[in-house]
C-alpha cells in the first residue's frame, strides 16, 4: 500500500479535493475509478470534489497511434506473455462488475487528445468522470478506436458536448501543451504509477487499492483537511 504526506493548500475551503492521477488506457485505472466510487460511496457524511488529472502510461506511443499486437511485443516482449496479466486484470475488472476485454483492442492509442476531450468536459459544466468513463468503456469493453476523431466526437456527443464544436477543436493544437504539462508535473511531482489518489492535498494513495482501504484514506485525510482548514481560515 503506497502512501505518501503532502502538504495542504493554504487557505482551502469547500468540499475536500480528491485528485486523480490516471490514464485512460490503463486498466487498473479503469478498475480504480470504481473502487474508488465505491469508496467514497461509504463516506456520505465526507463531502468531496474529485478533480481528474491527464498522465501519460505510454509516452512513447505515436499520436496517431499504433497496431495493438506490435504494442505487445514492444511493452511486454510478446502477445502470448500478456496474456497472463490480462486474464488477471480480466478477473479483477469483473469483481467490479466492468468487462475487460483485451482481446477487442486492436489498435493502441496516443491519450492527449482524450486528455483533451475530459478537459474540455468540465469546462463545458459537464463532469469530466463521465468523460473519462465513456472512453475508457469505449477502449475496455468495446474496443473502439481511440485514434481516431470519428470515435472521440462521438464520446463527446455521448457525455453532452456539441459535436461539431468539439470535431473543430480536435483539428487544432487547442489545450495540447496544457494537457502535456500537466502530465509532465504528475510526474516532476514523483507521481510513476497510476492510479494516484491524493486526499486532500495531504494523503495519496497509489494503486487500485480496494474500497474499503480508499474510504479509510479519505477518512484520515478529512481529520487533517478539517484541522488545517480550521486553522488557516479561523
């Protein structure tokens, strides 16, 4: 169980901020999402803003993307040595009522422009989970195309976005260098795996680490959001 302090915002008011740190394409962030619902669903009485970060699991994709199989064989040496992690993953997935279906993907993305699409989801007043849960449905379970703009403005339209506004904004280099800085200050911050959960501004959790230990860190984390509020507004 990974953990680490860090400080709080001076001055914060208003619900605790839980920010997460994860990638559309990983699916331990898939499944964390959930756990992470699940946790906060045990808590009611701790009022929160969940606050979703851009990280990049495979930097090195193209932007425009790249066969599936060939993705294998470069992360993990082989087709047949994934295998394995994703009948484990696959497992995992279904605890939590979501279908991994690995075998479906069949081409391997370049996240920014779904880093983009979540951004301009909150921007719009739309929450961005729903944006990051759509893609990551469309990517998991269904196997859709992330590349290509085709199957993100259709993402869009699904969450609420103008379809056409969005299409025209994926034409263009539009919060491409804010998304990337973000990314890269997760990572300037010592932020390696994902997902990251950061409590408050004071406790992060890494790992998809299960519900009931997720509310447990959002307790703890409330007690010293709540004193350091108290003392910088008091």
């Amino acid at each position: 169980m990974a953990e680490h302090q860090h400080a709080a915002p001076a001055g914060a008011t208003g619900p605790m901020p839980v920010d997460v740190v994860s990638d559309v394409v990983c699916p331990w962030c898939f499944i964390g999402k959930r756990r992470l619902e699940k946790g906060l669903a045990r808590r009611p009485d701790i009022p929160v803003t969940v606050r979703w970060h851009p990280f990049f699991l495979n930097p090195w994709v193209p932007v425009e993307g790249m066969d599936r199989r060939r993705y294998l064989e470069t992360k993990f040496g082989s087709v047949e040595r994934y295998a394995p992690i994703a009948a484990r993953v696959a497992a995992a997935a279904a605890e939590e009522e979501l279908t991994y279906a690995s075998d479906r993907i069949a081409r391997q993305p370049n996240t920014r422009d779904c880093h983009r699409l979540i951004r301009w989801a909150g921007e719009a007043g739309i929450d961005p989970g729903r944006m990051k849960q759509r893609l990551m449905e469309l990517y998991f379970t269904e196997g859709a195309d992330l590349t290509t703009h085709e199957t993100l403005v259709a993402a869009a339209r699904d969450c609420g976005l103008e379809a056409d506004e969005v299409a025209a904004r994926l034409r263009t280099d539009r919060d491409v260098e804010a998304v990337e800085a973000e990314a890269q200050a997760a990572q300037a911050a010592g932020i390696e795996g994902v997902p990251c959960f950061i409590f408050g501004g004071v406790l992060a959790v890494s790992g998809a680490q299960a519900p009931e230990y997720l509310a447990d860190a959002l307790a703890r984390a409330a007690a010293q959001w709540q004193t350091r509020q108290g003392s910088t507004t008091g």
